[in-house]
C-alpha cells in the first residue's frame, strides 16, 4: 500500500514538473516574442523615414491649369488669351463707367424736377441746373429753336419747329447715352466663339502630339486638352457679364430716356405757353 502511494507521488510530482517546465518555455517563447515586436515596432518610424523619399515642393502644382497655359502655350493659344482678357477688361470697364453715368444722370432727373420747374422763365431755370446736365443742354436747345425762328425759318410753323429742336436734342442725349453698349454686345456676341476657337486649337495640338508620339496615352494629349477647356471656360466667361451687363445698362438706359423724354414734352409746352404772350 505504501508503495502505491509512493509511486502515485512520484508520478504526480514528475507531471508537476513537466507541466512547468512546458508553461515556463511558453511564457519564455512570448516574453521574447514581445521583445521582439516591440523592437521591431521601436524601429519601424526610423526604417519608414529612411525609406521615405523627401517630400516634392512642387508636388501641388497643377501642371495642367492657367499658369501651365501660359508657359506652356504657343504664339496663337497666348494671343488668344490675351484677346479675351482684353474683352473682359473692356467689358467691365463699360459696365462700371456705365453705371456711374446713369446714376448722375438721375440726380441730375431729380434736381430738375425739384429746381427748373420752379424758376420764374426758361432761361433762369436753365442758368440753375448743372452745366454737365443733359436736361439744361435740352432746355437750352429749346430756346435756342424758339429764339431762331425768323427768316426763312419763320416759314416753318413755330409748333413744328420747337418740337425739332427739343426732339434733336433729346436725340443727342439718347445717342451719348447708348455710347459703351456696342463694345458688351460685341464682347457678348464673338466672347464664346474666341474661345471656341482656343478649343479647336487646342484639340488641334493634342491630335499632333498623338502623330508625333505614336501613342494617345493620356500624358501626351491632357495638357492641349486641358487647354481647350479652359479656352472654353474663359471665353464663356468673358461672354456672361458682358450680356448680362448690356441687358442691364439698356433698362437703365429706357428708365432715364423716360424722364428726359418727359422733361422735353413739358418744356415743349411751356415754350409754346411762353410764345403765345
């Protein structure tokens, strides 16, 4: 019996030992695998920086946009440019100084209105307004015709003659005020068809590159591609102000005609009133 117990206890104590011996391997096995991961973790950022190549200044630009246009654009695709770029200057230029215009000429509606009428003759009330105002070149034209009407003149009926006069003025400061229009239709009208004509030119030089080099890979066609597209971009650009602007300054223009065409039929009147006494 005691022996039994003996080799039981033997038994178990050498499992006992096995087992820790086994446990102990594997935890020394992943205590170095750790080691070793952390190391390798430790050496990874200095490895990546090493292997990392240095960072490109210029890796932003864009090789295809405005810039690249320009300098890499020949005689025809910058004289293109430039053309539409002038459009666009003149352009605005007639919208901005268009506008200024129009406006002095409604304060200049609305001293008349407030002033002229009130004055004791023609004359005087004419004296009062601003030398630049159309409405005093108007009231100044027409005692002008009233004041002329002799000789063979004095043939024409004084109705009809007054009423030439003031029209003729009133033509005159119609026609100085449409000055500037023309230029925002023209920009308008030939802006989309200049930068049809970038577009073809740049597909133009994209179909060479592709004759010369051979191959249509997209290294060789992208730049005279993106170049017409731009063309297209700028010319419609260019066009869009230029319209919307003329639409803009021609109702500005109908509102202002409308009180100097007012002004003119009341002076009109008060000519022919001033006459008959």
């Amino acid at each position: 019996m005691f022996k039994h117990i003996k080799f039981i206890a033997a038994t178990l104590g050498l499992a006992a030992s096995l087992w820790l011996a086994s446990s102990g391997a594997a935890l020394a096995q992943s205590t170095d695998t750790a080691a070793a991961n952390t190391a390798l973790a430790a050496s990874a950022p200095v490895q990546a920086a090493v292997a990392a190549p240095a960072a490109d200044p210029h890796a932003g630009d864009n090789p295809y946009g405005l810039k690249a246009l320009w300098a890499q654009g020949d005689m025809v695709a910058k004289a293109t440019l430039t053309i539409l770029v002038i459009m666009s200057m003149g352009s605005w230029y007639v919208i901005f100084t268009k506008f200024f215009e129009q406006a002095k000429i409604a304060r200049f509606a609305t001293a008349a209105q407030s002033s002229f009428w009130k004055a004791a003759s023609v004359r005087q009330g004419a004296d009062a307004l601003d030398e630049a105002s159309p409405f005093r070149f108007i009231a100044e034209k027409g005692l002008e015709g009233a004041s002329k009407h002799d000789g063979m003149l004095g043939a024409v009926d004084f109705n009809t003659w007054v009423t030439m006069s003031i029209q003729r003025a009133i033509g005159n400061v119609q026609s100085r005020m449409q000055d500037g229009l023309a230029v925002l239709a023209t920009v308008g009208s030939t802006a989309p068809f200049v930068g049809l004509f970038g577009t073809v030119w740049g597909i133009y030089n994209a179909l060479v590159k592709i004759g010369m080099s051979g191959q249509a890979s997209i290294d060789k066609v992208a730049g005279p591609v993106g170049e017409s597209l731009i063309m297209t971009a700028i010319g419609l650009a260019v066009a869009v102000p230029a319209v919307l602007g003329y639409n803009w300054m021609v109702r500005r223009n109908k509102a202002s005609m409308d009180a100097v065409n007012a002004f003119g039929s009341d002076l009109h009147s008060v000519l022919l009133a001033s006459a008959k006494k």
